[in-house]
C-alpha cells in the first residue's frame, strides 16, 4: 500500500523525491512474488492476517498486481521492466 501510495504522489524507481524507497519497495515485492508458492494465488507465506480477514484472502496478490501494472514504463531501465513482467 505504501508502494502505491508513493506511485500516486508522482515517485517512479527512478526519478522523485522518494524514488530510492519505492525502489526498495518493489525489490521486496519482486522477491515475494519470486519465493511464492507456484501452486497458490498466495505472495506472501503470511496468513489470516486482519487485512486479509477484512478485504480478502488474496488481497497481497491484488494489491501486488495493482503495483506492478502502475510502474509498467516507469522502471529506470529496460532490465529493470522485464524483471517486472517475467
């Protein structure tokens, strides 16, 4: 959430004034979606959580997606944007 947050406020990975978090944000998403059971929806190995018992089981896929697909043309570089989508 905080991700997308500073997405919103203008941040790209490489430009704006908290471009270095939101770059440390998306290399903790790309290494949970990396380490994700390839047999769930699930990113996180995290579960029952109050977020997830309020909005829904899946809601760190979704909101995973939702970052992903905002920073599409926003990474730095072109091996920054494929690692995105890979």
């Amino acid at each position: 959430i905080a991700a997308l947050a500073l997405i919103r406020a203008g941040n790209t990975p490489g430009d704006g004034q908290y471009s270095k978090q939101l770059a440390k944000a998306i290399e903790f998403i790309e290494q949970h979606v990396e380490q994700a059971d390839k047999e769930s929806l699930y990113v996180t190995p995290v579960r029952d959580t109050q977020l997830q018992s309020k909005i829904g089981r899946y809601v760190d896929t979704y909101l995973t997606a939702l970052v992903l697909s905002e920073l599409k043309g926003q990474m730095p570089d072109k091996k920054s944007e494929e690692r995105l989508f890979a």
